[in-house]
C-alpha cells in the first residue's frame, strides 16, 4: 500500500481532532462524531473571522467572496479550507491594521500576522508569498521587528517543510517519497509539464461545477 499522507500542518485540524475527541470521549456515533467536529471547524472558522473584522473592516469584495457557495461550504466542512481560509484572512487585516497605524502599530499586530502567516503557509504551500506581509509590514512601521520576525517565520515553515519532506510517504503511485518526486521533476521538467498539461482538463471541470451551483 502506497502511503501517501499529506504534510499540511496539524495546527489546522485542532478544530476536528478537538471535535472527534469529544466524540469518542462521549461514545458518539462516528456519523455524529464527523457531524460535531464539523460543527467545531465551523466554530473555529468563525471566530477567526470575528477576530479578523474587529482588526479591520472588510471591504464588501471580501464580504462578497464569503458568501459564494463554495466558500460557505469549505467553512462548513471537516476538512481545513475553512480553517485555512479564515486564518489567512485575519493575517490580511492584521497587515491592513498596520498599513493604516503604520509606527503606531500595536505589538500583538505583528504577532497575530506572524502565527496566521506560519499556519497557513505551513499548510497551504503555494501561500508562502504571504510571507511578503511580514516584511512588508516594515515599510509602514520602520519597525525591525518585523524584519526579524519575517526571518524567524521563513526559518519555522522552512523547518517544518524539511520535516514533512522526510517524514511523509510516497508521493503517488509511483512509490517516491516527496523529496524524491521533487528532486527528480527539478532533473526533469519536461516530465513535469508533460504531466502537467494531462491534468490541466480538470481546471475545466472546477469551472464547470461552480457555474452549476450557481445554476442549480
């Protein structure tokens, strides 16, 4: 059996872990244990979102992508999209609240930018460009602190990328572990665009299912 675990960072799964402990502590049943730790991503998703708008004022794009179909059900679902999404929204205002203080800039704000940013970098890997808000952030505050702690959360995602890479198992079918599917698509790039433009058909599908739930 192939062993193809994935490395997202546990942090964003605390939410469910939490709920199906509950569960199993309560002699739930497993349809009910699923149901409540939904019920607690859910919860967990929000209250990053009460933080995230009490930092700052979302404009109404933001409003507006809140409420698409898709994202409503992500936040409602046990995997880690809501939590992901919620937590890379409130880094976006803690580095909004700190444009707009710029040297008044409370403390905490770096902090809460700092731990959403690791999060969901950590988890999310094509959001590592995220980072750029941790050291954007000493444009509007010339503060250092913001230099180092961009430094300090590059090395932590780093770390914990390193780890995953060789702790995870194979990376598909094939049988390499992830460092090995990337070495060899580093020595091989004409591999991966090949298998690349395979997949590519399912971009259309993705875009052919939102329409339909728009449509019913």
């Amino acid at each position: 059996m192939v062993n193809q675990t994935a490395v997202y960072f546990p942090a964003v799964y605390a939410p469910q872990a939490f709920g199906l402990a509950v569960g199993e502590a309560l002699s739930l049943s497993v349809d009910n244990s699923y149901r409540f730790a939904r019920l607690c991503a859910l919860l967990a998703s929000l209250a990053l979102l009460f933080i995230a708008f009490r930092i700052f004022n979302p404009p109404l794009l933001v409003l507006g992508l809140l409420i698409l179909p898709m994202t409503l059900f992500q936040l409602s679902s046990a995997s880690l999209d809501g939590v992901a999404n919620s937590a890379a929204i409130l880094g976006i205002s803690a580095f909004a609240r700190a444009v707009v203080d710029k040297r008044a800039t409370r403390p905490w704000v770096l902090w809460t930018l700092c731990a959403s940013v690791f999060i969901v970098a950590a988890s999310r890997e094509y959001l590592v460009p995220l980072l750029l808000l941790v050291f954007g952030g000493f444009y509007f505050t010339r503060d250092k602190k913001y230099i180092f702690a961009g430094l300090f959360v590059t090395g932590a995602i780093a770390a914990w990328v390193w780890v995953a890479m060789a702790t995870a198992g194979s990376l598909s079918s094939s049988g390499l572990t992830v460092s090995e599917g990337l070495a060899y698509y580093a020595s091989n790039p004409c591999r991966w665009q090949r298998s690349s433009r395979i997949r590519c058909p399912a971009t259309f599908v993705y875009a052919e299912s939102f329409v339909a739930i728009w449509v019913g």
